[in-house]
C-alpha cells in the first residue's frame, strides 16, 4: 500500500514538473511579388506559398481585399499541415479578371474605334491575405483568428490603338460599285 | 628579306591584337529577387479564444481568463511572429461586432471591451484601448521572427446588461513593419 502511495506520488510530481504544453496556431505566407503590371481584359493568377511552422494543421486561405475583392477568385482553404517550414511553402494560387478600364472612341456602334490613353494609369490596389478557418467556441467572449496581409498593386496597361478605318473603305467601295452596276445595266436595257 | 619583314609585322599585329581583347572587359547582368516570408500564430490560450467568464451587470475592467495566469502573472494571450520569417511585423487587431447574445440581438458596445499590447509579458495594463471593427494598429510593431505579441483583454458590462453567453470574433492581423493596416 505504501509502495502504491509513493509510487502515486511520485506521478503526480512528475506530472506537475511536466513542462506546458504550448500548441500554437497560425498560418505563413512567402511572397515575391507586390506589384505586377496586367493587361486589361485579361486573366492574371499570383502564386504564393502558404506555410504552417507552428503546432496544428489549418485549413489555409487566400483572399483579397479592397479594389482587389471584386475581382479575385481564389482556391478553395486547402491543409497546411503543422510543421512545413517556409522552404516547403504550399504553392496557392489567387486570380485576378481585369476589366476593361480605358475608354475607347467608337466611330460606329462600338466598331472603328480608337484609344490615346491620356488617362492616369488605373491601378487596382489591395491586400492579399493568407488566413486559415476558426473554431467556434461557447460561453461570453470571442472567436479569435490570426492572419497576414501582403500588399499587391495591380497596374493596369493602356495599349494605345489607331482607328482601323481600311474595311470602312472597302465597304464605301463596295457600295460605289453597285451602284455602278446598277446604272450601267439599267442603261444597257 | 621581304619575307621576314612581313612575318615580323605579322607577330606585332597579333600580340598587339591579344593584348588588346585579353583588356577588354566583359560585363553581364546579375540580379536576383530574394523572397520575403512571415508565419504568425496564436498562442494555445488565445487560439481557444478570448473568456470572460460568468460575469455581474455593472462590473467593470473584468480580466479575461488568461490575463494573469503564466508563471509570474504574465499573460498566456500572446501572438507568435515564427522564427521562420524573414519580416518584421505590425500586429493590428479587430472584431467582426459589438458582443452580441446568442439568440438574441442585445450587444455589449465595443467601447466596453478594451484591450492593450506590449512585447513583455507582463506590461500590457490598464487602460485598455476599445475594440472596433475596423482595424487598428497596436503598440506591438517591428516585431523580429522567434518574438511575440503580449496581449491582456478586460469588458465592462453595463447595469441591467440582459443575461445570456455574448460572442463574436476578434481577429490578429500582421503587416510588414511601416504597412497601414
């Protein structure tokens, strides 16, 4: 009995020098790029590495903000497990659908139209951020999260454009001879 | 005679030409683009989120659980830059709402929940500075990989504060150091 006793105490010194057990939670990102210039039009996709160095797998993220939002498209949280280091960074991927943003001036109908782009550049500015899905949790207090934010400037390109005006001509030429045609057969009956 | 002559010249002419290619100087673009990387994580106590207990209308400055229970009293909420970046970091801090009840829709304001950071553990103190849904940056900034952002959190609950759990999210946001939030 007595054995068991100091057996029983012995474990429980043990147990109370045990060092804490801390697990961290968190999510990193590696990035090389904060600014890409994009044509407009165009689909443009940036790859960054999503890491986890700390203790627990997370479900790992990208999403943009600001001007970016709107016009992102980013992959579905995919597993981070604990423990990958920086060099062995997940490659995500975030895309960007650029819209027209230049004006163009249409001689007709939104055809023969030319650009001069004398307008300031268009740039679309944000963030882009590496996070990871929350757990819930009860009774008063907060739900807490961690994430990072990377800026990203998107500069869009004008390409300037002279009005095509040649199938313009031909058309006028077209319609220039069939008259002719007209004519001359109405002369020849 | 001849001969020699040109044979000599020759010899001149082709020393004078290696001289003259092994002097000039060949150069080339070098460049190179080195990555930037950053991990940050919450601490076990902050991950399982910020608790305030079971609380009396009209008390204010309530502790969260963790505020003072490391060795020392320090603070076990912490925000954890890894050694695995290359970065310095900005810690800001937000939340997605005021405390709102479960089932219900009565809200404890932001203005009652405050909180304060420091790179020690035992220096964040009161006053607080109010939460809001906006992000905001922190006094916790240029934080070095391998170091951590303390944090303590106290509420105030009004008189007559409608009883039930009241949640919502806080959310820790790093930028490179001198970033905006």
């Amino acid at each position: 009995m007595q054995k068991f006793l100091l057996s029983l105490l012995l474990f429980i010194i043990w147990l109370a020098f045990l060092p804490i057990v801390e697990a961290t939670v968190g999510v990193g990102i590696k990035w090389k790029t904060e600014s890409e210039i994009v044509k407009e039009g165009s689909r443009v996709c940036i790859t960054y590495g999503l890491y986890n160095p700390f203790d627990e797998d997370v479900m790992g993220f990208l999403k943009a903000t600001r001007d970016l939002e709107n016009i992102s498209e980013a992959e579905e949280p995919k597993l981070i497990p604990a423990g990958t280091d920086s060099e062995h960074a997940i490659p995500t991927q975030i895309c960007f659908t650029i819209p027209k943003v230049y004006k163009e001036d249409c001689l007709l109908f939104g055809y023969f139209c030319e650009r001069k782009c004398e307008e300031e550049q268009v740039v679309f500015e944000g963030e882009v951020v590496a996070a990871y899905q929350l757990k819930g949790m009860e009774g008063t207090g907060s739900v807490t999260g961690s994430s990072f934010a990377v800026p990203l400037r998107l500069l869009v390109e004008c390409e300037p454009m002279k009005r095509n005006l040649t199938p313009l001509y031909f058309l006028i030429a077209l319609v220039v001879l069939l008259i002719l045609s007209i004519i001359l057969r109405k002369r020849i009956k | 005679m001849i001969k020699e002559i040109v044979i000599e010249l020759a010899s001149i002419l082709l020393l004078a030409l290696t001289l003259v290619s092994a002097q000039q100087e060949q150069t080339t673009i070098s460049n190179v683009t080195v990555n930037k990387y950053v991990a940050i994580g919450l601490s076990t106590n902050l991950t399982e989120g910020i608790l305030f207990g079971t609380l009396d209308p009209g008390t204010s400055d309530n502790n969260a659980t963790h505020n003072y229970d490391g060795p020392g009293g320090e603070t076990t909420y912490w925000v954890a830059i890894s050694s695995d970046s290359n970065v310095n970091v900005d810690i800001c801090i937000k939340d997605n709402a005021p405390l709102t009840r479960s089932g219900g829709s009565e809200t404890i304001p932001n203005s009652n929940y405050t909180w304060n950071c420091s790179t020690s553990a035992t220096a964040p103190a009161l006053p607080g500075t109010a939460i809001s849904t906006s992000y905001a940056k922190t006094d916790c900034t240029g934080i070095g990989g391998g170091n951590n952002a303390y944090f303590r959190f106290w509420l105030d609950i009004p008189a007559g504060q409608v009883p039930g759990d009241y949640n919502n999210t806080v959310y820790f946001k790093g930028v490179e150091a001198g970033q905006s939030c």
